[in-house]
C-alpha cells in the first residue's frame, strides 16, 4: 500500500504543518498534503493526502465543512478571534437573547425547524476576509504582513472584496450571553470568524471567536479520524520515530524515508476514492483497465455503471446566483464576483474500478464524460502498475 488518505484530529494549539510533520516521521513518506488548514486555535478533522492521493485534493472543492463554534461578545481583536491583540471592550449588559437572534436574522434567511427550540439559517453568503485571511493581494497573503508586524496598506486594504459563500446551515446551540454557541456546515472559503466579527458589528458590542472545532470535511469526520497521539504510539512502539523533547512535540526518524504504508498503520489509512462521493462510478473488466491506464477511451457498453455523478442543490442555486450577480457586475463595469470556482465539470466525473477476480474491486482512476466522443475519456489514473 503506498496511496491513501489519513484522517487526523488536530488538537488545538499545533499548526497543520505541525502534524503534517509529525505523520510524515510517522508514516516514513515524503510525499503528503492536507485538505485544508485549520487555526493553530482549532480543533478537528484534518485529512491528510499520501503520495497519489495528493491527487484528488482539486476535487474536494464541492465538500461541504461543519464547524462548532463559540463566541464571546462584548470583545474585539485584531485576528477576530481570542488569540489576537485585545482592541476594545464593550458592554453587553442591554443586550437580549431575542437580539442576538435578530442579528443572525439579519445576516441569514431563517429556517424554520420544529425539532430545534433555536432557529436555524442557511442561504448565500457575501463575507468580507479578515485580514489575517490568507487572501492574496498583488503577491502577497494579508496574513504575511500580520506574521511580519506591519500594518496593512490602506491601498491593499481597499481592494479586499467581499466574497460568495454557501452556509448549508447555521443552528444556534446556545445562547448563555456574552457567549454564544452555534453548528455551521458550509462551503469552502467560508470564514467562520468573519461570521463572529459580523454578529458582533450588528449587536454594535462587537465579538471575538473563542472557541473552533471542525467536526467534519466532506466524508471526513470524527468517526474516521484518528487522534495523533495513537499514530505516533504505534510508530514509536516500531522503532521508526522517538521523541527528541520532553513534551514529545518533536520527533526523530530512526529509518530512512520510503514511499511504503506501514503494515502496522494500514488501518488508519482511507483510499483516495473515498472522499469522492459526488462523482459517478463504473466497474470495468481487467482487461479494459490496462486499456484505461493506457489512456483508451472506455465505451459505456465496456462498463458497468454504478452511480451516475450528483450535483449538490446548493452547487446549482449557487452557480445561477453568482451567474446573475456576475451580469449585474459587468453591467456596472466594475468587474465579477470572486466567489467559489463551482467548477460545473465535475457533474462529469467517474470513478473507475476493476473488477478483481476474488470479487473485490480495485480503484483505478477518474475518468470524464465526453460529449464529442461519447465516451469515458481518462482524467487521471491512480493504480500503480
């Protein structure tokens, strides 16, 4: 086994580059990436890509994220969030349960649900990014200038525009003021600390985020994650790592670097077909998968189709929102929406599967639908031949 997907819990207080560190000394591979980065402040899942599996990290943009959430009002940082510079303390004693409902009323469409005693809001998004965002702006990420203790350019300052988001759901979970407690499931991009310093302008007292937890990404989740504490338990029990400091932040590597899964850390290993729940699937003989990896087109009556691609509503919703917005724009000359890359082409895409002798099968690779051949055309191929 060399390709895969580890699903990680990150505890708060590391960085994403701190784990990525701590599973590749684990793992003995090079070859890894993450599916996107958490706060050193936050908690949660943190998929992690092996060698060919960094390969399907374009795909993921169609996952929807579920984060909880606490904030406290009455406070307001530089970072938007409890770590940065305090800037100014409010009073928050007028302010009333029915108000901090109001101003997530006037942030999102409500939903009613009689399951819950607290209303629940989902709809389109327009967030400014804070700037400690990694946005980039004529070269360089706003959170740079932060990192090197310069102020931001009221020039650069000027051009950071307000971008699209899908929020699927936001439920409040408790409301025990000045702290504030809610669940939000959305699309990529979205800033949740932007939602905090939002509800606090609207409250007029002002909020910072205290607390972040990301309890799923996609068809990650905390069911399939694995603490690092237990990955780096069973490397050192193998003798490929120990621990080079007293509070076992850091690690040594004892053997060389490989391309190899473990035997020993298979069972924390996901495939790199698994995140991908909203494509299509077909199964193919062995025959026309050496035809595939070859880079043959696959007729439909080569395979036997399994799932047909989905495209989430919100992705469609979204797509003729941004299209409208988008016109309007042009009209006024002002230039298009940087919202989410929708990217429409990927209602076209297939696993692949061979069909193995025992009964299994075997992932091969992702092909497209063509529409000029009418065929499954080769988009990338992950079986190791």
């Amino acid at each position: 086994m060399k390709d895969g997907i580890i699903n990680v819990y990150k505890p708060a207080g590391m960085t994403s580059n701190d784990v990525i560190y701590k599973v590749r000394a684990a793992l003995g591979i090079k070859k890894l990436g993450h599916t996107g980065t958490l706060d050193p402040m936050a908690e949660g899942v943190l998929p992690i890509l092996i060698n060919r599996g960094t390969r399907i990290a374009e795909y993921l943009d169609w996952d929807l994220k579920t984060y909880e959430t606490e904030i406290e009002l009455g406070k307001r940082t530089d970072s938007l969030d409890i770590t940065g510079n305090l800037e100014e303390v409010s009073s928050v004693e007028d302010i009333t349960e029915e108000d901090v409902i109001e101003a997530f009323r006037k942030l999102l469409p409500e939903n009613h649900d009689a399951k819950n005693p607290l209303p629940t809001f989902s709809g389109m998004l327009d967030q400014i990014p804070p700037l400690t965002s990694a946005v980039r702006i004529q070269g360089r990420r706003l959170y740079e200038y932060i990192h090197a203790g310069e102020e931001i350019p009221e020039e650069i300052k000027d051009k950071i525009r307000p971008r699209r988001v899908w929020i699927d759901s936001l439920t409040i979970d408790e409301i025990d003021l000045p702290k504030i407690r809610f669940t939000v499931t959305c699309s990529k991009g979205t800033y949740i600390r932007s939602i905090s310093r939002d509800i606090g302008e609207t409250l007029g007292c002002g909020a910072a985020m205290t607390a972040l937890k990301r309890t799923a990404s996609g068809a990650f989740n905390l069911e399939n994650a694995s603490s690092l504490e237990e990955i780096t338990v069973v490397a050192v029990k193998a003798g490929r790592v120990s621990f080079i400091d007293e509070e076992k932040t850091k690690v040594k590597r004892n053997v060389p670097f490989g391309e190899e899964i473990p035997e020993d850390m298979e069972k924390f290993i996901l495939g790199a077909d698994f995140p991908l729940t909203h494509f299509g699937s077909a199964l193919v003989s062995p025959e026309n998968a050496r035809r595939f990896l070859d880079g043959w087109h696959l007729g439909y009556r080569e395979v036997k189709m399994m799932e047909h691609p989905e495209t989430p509503t919100w992705i469609s919703e979204l797509g003729r929102e941004a299209a409208e917005y988008d016109r309007i724009e042009k009209e006024r000359n002002i230039g298009s929406h940087p919202g989410l890359k929708l990217h429409p082409e990927y209602a076209l895409l297939y696993r692949i599967y061979e069909e193995l002798p025992e009964g299994g099968r075997a992932f091969t690779g992702i092909a497209k639908h063509s529409d000029k051949y009418h065929k499954l055309v080769p988009e990338k191929v992950f079986k190791r031949i």
